[in-house]
C-alpha cells in the first residue's frame, strides 16, 4: 500500500508530506483547491507524462516520491527480479525528478530506472481510477480481461499464450517451407547447373590463401633465387664463406685449450654451431633447387584463382567459405525438394498438433469464460442496482471469434437502463453517471482478484446524492476491507465513510497561493462535513447530521 507520498515544488505546492493509512482514506477539498495537482503528481511518479510547465519555482527541480509498503507483493517482487530492478522486501521507493530544462528522471529503492520499468512498477502498485479510467468500459479488451479476472484464467491464459505461439510458429515454418519448396522447384534446373559449376570447381577450406601464396612465389622466382644463392653462397661457398670461418676458428681454439675453461665448454659449442649452421645451408640449397619457375605451373595457378574468383563474384561471396557454404546450401535445396513431399507432410503435422493443443486450452478458457459472464452479469446487476439504477439488465455476451493471442472469443458487455429496452452495447446505452456507478460495482466485485495493494477512485460519485452516495460510500468501505482505497470525494455521506480524512485547501501569504493538505482529527471532521452538507461549519442542523453520519460509519 501507498504509505507516504512526497511532493515539492509542483504546480501551487511548494513542499506537502502526506502518510496514508491501511483502510479507506478520504480526500476532500473545494473545486480548485488542489486535489487534481496532487493525483497529477502521483501519475508522474507511476510513470505518466512529465510536463515541466507544472515546476513551481524555475531555479530548482520538482521531486515527487512514494514510498509503499510491498510485503507479500509477489507480482511486483517477480517483475523486479526479472528486469533487475533493486529490491527490498518490505519497502519499495519510488523517486521521480523534473528539471526545469524538461528533463526526468526516475528510480527505484534510489537507483535510476527506465520511465517503462517505472510504469512496469506502477501498475503492480496502484490503480487510479478516474473519469477518464471511466472510458475503458466500452473496451473490449477490458471486458474481457475482467471476466477472465472472475473466470481464474490468468494460469489457463499463460499456458495458452505458449501453445498459440507455437501454433503460430509452426503455421509460418509451413508456409515458409512451401514457398521456399515452390520457389526451388521453379528454379531446379538452375540451381542444378550452379552446384555442377561449384562441384566441378572442388573448392577446399583454405585453398585459394594458398594458391596465391604460391603465386606470389613463383611470379617473385628471379628474386627469391637470387637471395637464395647469396644466402647459401655466404654459408658455403666460396674462400671465405661462414662454415669455413668457423672451422678456422675451431682449429684456433684447439691450440687453446690450456687456457680455456672446461666449464665454457667452447669445443662442443662451436661443433653444434657448426652442425645447425650445415644443416641451414643444406635446407637452403635444397629450397634453391626445388623452386621452379615453370611458366605453365604459374599459368595453371593463375587459371585456378581465376575460376575461383569469378565464381566468388557470381553468387557475391566474400570469402571461399562463404562460397562452400553457398554450394551445401545449394545441395541441400535440391534434396529438400527431393524429400518435398515428405517433408511438408511432417511440417503440416506438427502444425495441426500445435493448433489442436491450443484449441484445446482455448475451449477451456472459453468454458470458463462463459460460466463466470453469467455469474458475473448476476452479480453487477445485484450490486450496481441499489446505485439508483432499479431498471438495469446486464447481459455478458461471450461469442466465438477467430484464433487469436487473447482465445476463441469475443466478450462484449451490453446494458439497458430503462424498461423495455434491449441491451445495448456499454458505448451507446449509459451516461457518464451510470459509468461512473457501473465501474464501482465492478472494482467491488473483482476487489479481491486485483492483486493490487492499492486503489484511488478520483470523484466516481459524481452526479449522485443521497442514499446512492451512502451506497457508493459502503462499496468503498466494503472494499477497503481487503485492500487500500483512497478516495477523492464532495459527498459527505462518501467522506464520513472514512476512516482517515484528508482536506485539501489553498493558502495565501504575501507572495503566492499554496496547496496544503492536513489529515483531520475528529472534530475538524465534523466541521468539514457540516461545511460540505451546508457551505457553513457552524450551521446547527449540518453539523448534527455530520455528526449522525460520522456515527453511523463507524
């Protein structure tokens, strides 16, 4: 539940601290004085539109912050988890930041998030419903998502929503295969002739790097010849060449040896020396003597790269791999059509299967879409009856519908207000009143199957008065019972039905207008409802009524 709610330096508030409590909290104030600011504020803070026209004072940032109470939150605990969003067992914090430049920031437990992770935390928080929330009765979806909320389909939806992907899946790797196999098999003779041309070419892993190494070789013969017989002839050959020297020097040595240290063991030294250098001069004469530079050798090389390269261009390879691969694919396209037959058989099995599981799941969540729609429609005519709607018939329509991620259904709510009326769809058959009654009948039906901590109602008892406001004010009462309710209300007899109240109220001083907000103690109670019953706090008979009110509620 929402335990406190910051906010500073937005619209005529310059700093407010409000704490609210388990139950059903209650917010009043005249028209204007500020309550709208306040639930903007808190829309900013789940998530809503940041406006920096709403920064009170320019030089400095506008800060609204929360802090709820998430023990036992297991929806919201998994969604942190699973977009790795700091946790905290019992408290999560939610900060967001408005620069006078325009600029937001958001973040949770006070590390920085992104606006979807911020609304993703939201919505697994607290459900402000307002006038414009009102709307989403003519929604189809929101029909639907209701009666599957009183069906218990949100297990049935999940595993469905895995079984119409596969469907889905299977369905598109069918199509795709057929078309590849129609596409191929219109092209069989080409491709034929392109797997003989890269067949006949042999191409290997590496080849075409060593071709033109070779190449290089053989194009640079005169000069790799001619370091070659100056390395050898510098080892070898001639009066001076090393081998030579070192054996002058080895012979040198052996008149050494009184003056030598053994432990130097310059003898052998010079032998290995000796030994390694032969063997380089021997590698390098045969090197010499194995290099040719055949003019028909280098033609043939040159031919190769050729044919490799221009087959490299025609089917627009990069790399020899990439040409090798072309060629498997190429042979398995024709085996596949091949196999064509066979192949799209299994394809269109797999298919079939995957659409039966999945209508499967789907009749079920069908079935208990249809028991819960009359339950359901029973029930909203019981609740929303006795809010000054004597005439009211409800009827669930749930007709079949094509496949689709959502079921085989369509779910349409239609109402009549007047006798001898048809039921109409919710769009054309209720006002704005009627809406606004219908959507509290339901938030009181579905209250427990929320899993939200917390609901707002935004004036949803407009347009009402007396005993369908007392009413109103015991369904949110009845509902504050399992979860927090905060209500925004001008009905005494919806305030008196509080347990905390809170006034909201302008205050001048010299330089501008605030918006305050104090939480009553039980006379300024009987003051608010009496000014609410009679626009006079000191009116006698108001405040007797206040007080009879404040008796009967609790």
């Amino acid at each position: 539940m929402l335990e406190s709610l910051h906010i500073s330096n937005y619209a005529l508030i310059d700093n407010i601290d409000i704490r609210f409590y388990q139950g059903l909290n209650i917010i009043t104030g005249e028209t204007g004085a500020g309550k709208s600011i306040m639930l903007g504020a808190l829309s900013m803070l789940l998530g809503g539109r940041a406006d920096s026209k709403a920064i009170r004072h320019t030089e400095r940032k506008s800060v609204i912050e929360g802090i709820f109470n998430v023990e036992n939150n297991t929806a919201l605990k998994d969604y942190c988890f699973a977009n790795d969003i700091e946790w905290d067992d019992a408290r999560c914090i939610l900060r967001r930041e408005l620069s006078p430049t325009g600029r937001s920031r958001a973040f949770i437990n006070d590390s920085p998030v992104t606006l979807t992770q911020l609304q993703g935390v939201g919505l697994r928080l607290i459900d402000i419903h307002s006038q414009h929330q009102n709307q989403l009765l003519a929604d189809a979806d929101f029909q639907r998502q209701i009666i599957d909320s009183i069906a218990g389909n949100g297990t049935r939806l999940k595993e469905y929503a895995l079984l119409y992907t596969r469907f889905r899946e299977a369905l598109r790797k069918l199509k795709a295969t057929k078309a590849a196999i129609a596409k191929d098999s219109d092209n069989a003779d080409f491709m034929q002739y392109q797997l003989d041309q890269l067949d006949q070419l042999n191409l290997k892993e590496g080849e075409l790097q060593q071709l033109e190494h070779e190449r290089d070789v053989m194009a640079n013969m005169t000069e790799i010849k001619s370091n070659l017989n100056e390395a050898v002839s510098a080892m070898s050959e001639g009066s001076r060449n090393v081998l030579s020297l070192l054996a002058r020097v080895q012979d040198a040595c052996a008149e050494l040896d009184d003056i030598l240290d053994e432990e130097d063991d310059i003898p052998a030294r010079l032998d290995n020396a000796i030994v390694e250098l032969s063997d380089i001069a021997d590698t390098l004469s045969s090197l010499d003597a194995n290099l040719n530079a055949d003019p028909a050798d280098l033609e043939n090389l040159e031919e190769r790269i050729s044919d490799i390269n221009s087959l490299m261009r025609k089917h627009n390879a990069d790399s020899e791999t990439r040409l090798i691969e072309i060629r498997e694919q190429l042979r398995k396209r024709l085996e596949r059509l091949d196999d064509g037959d066979d192949t799209l058989a299994e394809l269109e099995k797999d298919a079939r299967r995957a659409h039966r599981l999945a209508a499967e799941m789907a009749k079920k969540i069908s079935d208990a879409r249809k028991s819960a729609a009359e339950t359901f429609a029973a029930e909203l005519m019981a609740t929303a009856t006795p809010l000054g709607m004597k005439n009211l018939r409800c009827e669930i329509a749930v007709t079949p519908a094509d496949m689709s991620p959502t079921g085989i259904d369509s779910v349409e709510f239609r109402f009549a207000f007047n006798k001898n009326q048809q039921p109409i769809p919710v769009g054309g058959a209720a006002s704005g009143g009627e809406i606004s009654r219908l959507m509290l009948s339901i938030k009181t039906i579905i209250a427990d199957k929320m899993q939200l901590p917390s609901i707002i109602f935004d004036e949803v008892d407009t347009g009402v008065s007396g005993d369908v406001a007392h009413r109103m004010g015991q369904m949110m009462l009845n509902i504050s019972s399992s979860l927090q309710v905060i209500a925004i209300t001008h009905l005494p007899q919806v305030a008196a039905k509080g347990r905390y109240h809170f006034k909201v109220f302008k205050e001048d001083d010299e330089h501008a207008t605030h918006t305050r907000i104090n939480e009553l103690t039980a006379p300024q109670r009987i003051d608010e409802l009496a000014l609410m019953l009679a626009g006079d706090p000191t009116n006698p008979e108001a405040r007797a009524t206040a007080t009879n009110l404040l008796n009967q509620s609790h």
